[in-house]
C-alpha cells in the first residue's frame, strides 16, 4: 500500500478538531462509573457538571476545554506500507496547521525562550510525532493527543536504584499524585513508567496515562501494579477537581522495560478528566475514525 500524503494531511486535521470535541466512550463510562459511585456530596456535583459539559459540546459541536493543548501524533506504520518519512512528517504538520487555522483553534503552542506565539500550534519540533512499526500488513494508524497544560505540568522522574524495591516505586507514584493534587483536573489517569533509560521511562508513563480505559499492561508484573496502585490512589481523597471525594483517578497504568542492573527509573505522567484522543486508520480501501 502506498501511503497518500493528501488523505495523511487531511486526516491529521480531522483528528485535532476530532479530539478536542469528542471525548471517547471509555472515558465517558469511566466518568459515569465514578459517579455512581462517589459518596461525597461535592464530588457528586462536580463529577455531574462534568458529566452535563461532555453533553453539551457534544450537542453544540463545541469544544470540551478552552486549552487545546500540545499536539502528539503517534504513528505505527504496518509491515507492507510504502512512504516517505519526510512527507510524512511534513503532512502531519501541515494538517495541524490547518485545524488550528481553519477550524480555526487556540493555539496553545510558544517558542520556549521568547513565548512568541504562532497561532499554528507548531514550531521547533512541534508537534510532537511519534514513529513506530506494528505487525498488521497495508495499514497505518495515526492517534492524536492533545496534551493540555494542567496534566503535562504534573510529569516527574526518579533515578530510583534497585535497593528502592518495588515499595519505592509505589511510594514514589503515591507521592507524585499528593503533590499534583487537584491541578491535575481531576478524576485522572496515572501513567506509570518503569525501567529502561530515563527518556523511555518518561516516554512509557505518557503512553501508559493515554491508554484507553480497560486497558491492562502486557506484563504480568506490572498488570498486578496497576491494580495495587489504582486502588491506593483511590484512597488518598483528592476527589474530583481536588476538592475531595473516593473518584482521585480512572486508573493507574504502567508500561515497563527492562533496565540496567544498577537503576530502577520511574515516570509518571498525567491525564486529565478530559482523555482526550482520536484516532484514523488508514488500509487500502480507505479511512476510517475512531478512538
């Protein structure tokens, strides 16, 4: 299959304006399943009011949130697909560009040293785009995130060493939500990553806070700390918004790689109550949109 530049650019537009208004159906069930279950009276009212600004962008065709945070495009290109990386990336740009200028989107993105703002959402290595290669033949997937502020402000990394033992791991993930508090936006997903050099470990807590609910870690270690530590986040009383309740987090979710004998790295990074992702398969009889 031959990759279309054209269908690449036009759907990475699509995508941007796609996740900024549409919230996907695993974050919507998670919302309603904190919902039913909190029973703190503040937190039933803020988890509602969530609940009602989901609807109404959806019926006004309106935006979820006024920050439309930094763009991530994460790309697998299947075993049988013919492309040229540099038109790739370029159509990709190109598209989000376009969303933020026809649509037309705030653009939340600024040159790091004079925050001058070019109203296109790119700039210097922005957006963020992300290659990897998946086993399906003749098909490409691109997902979009938009990383709003409130959630990337609340990355942390520790050069842990092996001594620390899986209690330091625990403690730190525990310590890092305490400390994010409600500027997170609240209920969360917590991505955990564990291992591998510090950049992947970074990287892997990223992909693990934009993982669809439901979702477990491949590992069998590290499936068993997803459900440890969703259950300690629960019970640290952040609640929505940080104003208190039982609904601190959707999940924790942990993506781990191997490391050296003498580190034990570990991330964790954010998402807010607003999970925002689209995604556009590409095959050889066309494109199709999903989550």
């Amino acid at each position: 299959m031959q990759l279309n530049m054209d269908l690449v650019e036009e759907a990475c537009k699509e995508l941007y304006i796609r996740a900024l208004k549409v919230l996907p159906d695993d974050i919507k069930d998670g919302i309603n399943r904190l919902d039913r279950a909190e029973t703190d009276r503040r937190a039933q009212v803020v988890l509602k009011t969530m609940i009602t600004n989901i609807a109404v962008a959806e019926r006004e065709d309106n935006l979820l949130c006024q920050d439309t945070g930094l763009p991530i495009y994460n790309v697998k290109i299947g075993g049988n697909v013919q492309f040229d990386g540099m038109a790739l990336k370029a159509a990709i740009r190109k598209g989000c560009e376009r969303a933020t200028k026809e649509y037309p989107l705030r653009s939340s993105v600024v040159h790091p040293i004079t925050r001058k703002n070019n109203h296109t959402s790119c700039g210097i290595d922005m957006p963020a785009i992300h290659i990897d290669f998946a086993d399906e033949s003749e098909t490409v997937e691109i997902e979009m995130v938009p990383k709003g502020s409130g959630s990337e402000n609340n990355s942390f990394l520790k050069m842990a060493i092996p001594a620390d033992g899986i209690n330091g791991v625990k403690a730190f993930v525990i310590e890092s939500v305490v400390s994010a508090g409600g500027k997170t936006c609240p209920p969360t997903i917590v991505g955990v990553g564990v291992g591998g050099t510090s950049d992947q470990c970074v990287a892997m807590a990223k992909r693990a806070a934009t993982r669809p609910l439901g979702s477990a870690c491949t590992d069998e270690e590290g499936a068993k700390l997803e459900k440890e530590l969703s259950a300690a986040v629960n019970h640290l009383g952040i609640g929505p918004q940080g104003l208190g309740g039982d609904g601190t987090a959707f999940a924790v979710h942990v993506e781990l790689a191997h490391t050296h004998i003498t580190l034990n790295p570990v991330a964790v990074n954010m998402q807010c109550h607003s999970a925002r992702r689209a995604r556009a398969t590409f095959t050889p009889s066309g494109v199709s949109y999903g989550f």
